[in-house]
C-alpha cells in the first residue's frame, strides 16, 4: 500500500516548469486551488511529477469511482481500443452502447421502461435534458434551485446558480429557467426548510412570473455538490414530486456528482424513494473516460430520429469502460463500503467538530461528505479564507480535497477507499484544522 509522503514542498521544480508552460499555453478559466502536477495514480493515491505522493479525497472530482487504474477498468479499455476505438452511433449501431443501455435502464429506480442517450460530459448531459424535457411537454420553461450546479455550457449555465463568476459575461443566457431556494437545514432560519421552498414555489413563483401549466421541468441535485455539498430533508424531493405530478411537470434528477453509487445507494435519489422522470450521468460513469447519459421514462423519450444525437457520445471505448465499472461497483460491494466508510467519516468529524470550533456543520451521504467552516457558530459567520487555507495545508502535507460552496470542503474520495486509508486522511485534516 502507498504511503503519504512529500519528498519536495510542492510544488517542486518538475511542477513549477509545467505551470510556468501553462499559463503561457493554456486558457486560464480553470480553478485550480493548489498547485498540484499529476504524474500518475493507482487506488486512492496520486504521485506528482516530483515524486510526491498524495492521498486522493477528492476521486478527480468524484469521477475515479472505482480507484485510480482499476486492473478490470483499464483491462476492459484496452481490449476495447483493440477491436474498435470508434464509429458513431450518430448512424451506426454498436454492441457496448446498447448494452450500457440496457444496464442503466434496468438500475435506474422506478417501474416505467426507460431509454438512454449518451453523451460526453455532465454539462452535455443537462443540455439534452433540458432539449428533452421542452420537447416532450411542448412548454417553454424550467425552474432549477440557487446554489445548482449543472455545468458550464450556455444552456447547463443557465440553469447553474452557484458562483457569479460562472454566468459573468455570457448573457443573455437561454431565456425562460428561473430558480427557487435550495433547502438548507444548517442555514435556513425556518422549521422546515423544505416546506419553506415548496411554499415559495407554489405561492412566489407560480403566482406571479412562471406559470406551472407552462413549466417543462424542474432540475434538482438530491445533494448540491458544487454549491456547498447541501443536503436537503428527505421530503423535500417527495415535495417535489407531488408538485410535478400536480401540474405535469417534469422532474430532472441530475446525479451527475451524486451517483454511481456515491451516497451508498445507485443513485442518490433512492435514498428518497422518489422516481424521477429523467436522470442525468457523467462523472464516474466513464471510469475515467469522458461520457454522460440521460436515462428517460420511455414515453418522455419523445425525440424523432434526428432531433438529437451526438458523434463522440457513448464512444465504444468509454461504454466499456462504463459497463466493467459498473460491474467492479456491485461485485466488489463499493456501494457498502462507501455507506460504511461515510458513516465513520461523518462520526469522527463530529468528534473533531467537539475539538475545533471552526467545524459548523457536519454532512454528507456514503462519500459524498461536506464540511463547513465558520468563524463563530453561534452567528455561523463564514470562514472563507479559513477554509482555503486549510485546503491547501492539507495539499502540502499530503491530503487532496476540493472546496465547495462559499465556505466548505468536501470529502469524496474512490469508493474503494480503505479504513486505514480513511485514518490517514483524516489524521492529516486534523493537523490542518485551525
């Protein structure tokens, strides 16, 4: 097993050449928080061009699911590239994208038979349900939630309404999303923060500028990622539910950061028991290689022939990649070990929160897990220095993590993680913790 172990103050000379070359050759719109260079990883450990080694909480941004260069994953790609490493499925037919199909359809919850359609990315994901979900109600507008992160192209950005900087400069966006807030349990002032957001729905928005007989969808993550790693109370999305149902509108489930097994179950919905009318997929489902999916109740998969496709979506190489990670996920039992491995994450944060008071707020699912940083508890002021500074001490001394929302970080390493590698980590998070 690799152990932590930082041979040079990063970043080295090696790292330090290659961002000198970055920002003269590459374009500057990525957030990068620390300096770090990837060389290569393996399991939950990533090695920098100068030979330091790092344990991995953030799985790549929840995509490396099932550990970095899982032997069955890289086994399945490299067989694939040997037999075809390309022909689209824009207009022709091959075996791995079907049968990735037929697998998502038969995971995704809900009696309905389903349809999928596969594309590169998460944002490209969001933009197909989006064109779905007008396609099939004929109604023009969409609602999502402040906070909401969905990606960053003009339509997925549109609905995305977590930071200022990424909608700056692109307006006017796609006409017609409006959005409501996201229930917070830590933050809300109200008793039940998630009647507090239905009620704004129904008695704010639907009253006054967003006709719900006009209203094709409504786009929800089960648990925010970007925004803050928030989750909502559980009758927050069976709320929702009614409400579409209510008026017919179509509700988009996006687990492009929460599913794939992360929250210790399939999709994160599940834990809700509420279905969704279309689900959204990128992140892990490639093992790594680039590929997002819509999964749609059959009789909303409306589209004619023509109407929407894609020449790199479902490539035959990420569809394997995608079927051997699926089945690495359930023949390995990851979904168990990232509800056990979360639980004991969450319950020893909670005994650091004891011992460091900057710890507001505690939560998560399975490995989907966010802590916030406050400068006082009492009035929850938000250390937002605080918690860049602890993100990258914990960067020097080993630890990979990933802020998220103002004032938080969050912890979401490979499913495949170790309980004594989880001890490892949070051993480091302590030493940084102010």
């Amino acid at each position: 097993m690799a152990a932590l172990h930082i041979r040079i103050t990063p970043p080295g000379p090696r790292a330090r050449a290659f961002l000198r070359r970055s920002s003269r050759y590459v374009a500057p719109s990525a957030t990068q928080v620390y300096p770090l260079v990837v060389d290569r990883a393996a399991g939950c450990h990533v090695w920098d061009v100068d030979g330091n080694c790092y344990l991995d909480f953030t799985a790549g941004v929840a995509v490396s699911a099932t550990g970095h260069g899982h032997k069955h994953v890289v086994g399945a790609i490299t067989a694939q590239t040997d037999r075809l490493v390309h022909f689209s499925f824009a207009d022709f037919y091959y075996p791995s994208y079907i049968r990735l199909a037929e697998r998502l359809a038969a995971l995704a919850p809900g009696r309905d038979p389903k349809q999928v359609f596969f594309c590169n990315s998460g944002a490209e994901a969001t933009e197909a349900a989006i064109k779905l979900a007008r396609h099939a109600t004929r109604r023009p507008y969409i609602l999502a939630f402040y906070n909401a992160f969905h990606g960053r192209t003009l339509g997925a950005v549109s609905l995305t309404a977590s930071k200022a900087v990424q909608r700056r400069g692109f307006a006017p966006l796609l006409p017609g999303v409006f959005h409501a807030p996201y229930p917070d349990p830590y933050r809300s002032g109200a008793r039940d923060p998630a009647g507090e957001s239905l009620q704004y729905i129904e008695d704010v928005l639907f009253r006054t500028v967003l006709p719900p007989e006009e209203t094709a969808a409504i786009f929800i993550e089960p648990i925010q990622g970007e925004g803050g790693l928030i989750v909502p109370p559980d009758d927050f999305l069976t709320g929702l539910r009614r409400l579409c149902d209510h008026y017919g509108i179509l509700l988009v489930d996006d687990e492009v950061q929460a599913g794939m097994g992360r929250t210790g179950k399939f999709f994160a919905i599940e834990h809700t028991g509420v279905t969704p009318d279309i689900i959204c997929m990128a992140k892990a489902l490639g093992g790594g290689l680039p590929l997002g999916a819509i999964i749609a109740r059959k009789r909303v998969m409306s589209w004619e022939k023509g109407s929407h496709t894609s020449t790199f979506g479902g490539n035959p190489v990420a569809c394997e990649a995608g079927l051997a990670t699926i089945d690495v996920i359930e023949k390995e039992g990851l979904m168990r070990n990232a509800a056990e491995q979360g639980a004991y994450i969450q319950q020893r944060l909670r005994r650091l929160q004891r011992r460091h008071r900057m710890i507001g707020d505690v939560r998560g699912r399975g490995l989907m897990i966010g802590v916030e940083l406050v400068r006082d508890r009492r009035t929850k002021e938000r250390a937002v220095n605080e918690r860049d500074a602890v993100v990258l001490k914990a960067f020097q001394r080993g630890l990979l993590l990933l802020p998220c929302g103002r004032n938080s970080f969050r912890i979401s390493p490979p499913l495949s993680i170790s309980r004594h590698e989880v001890d490892e980590g949070l051993a480091v998070l302590e030493e940084v913790l102010p």
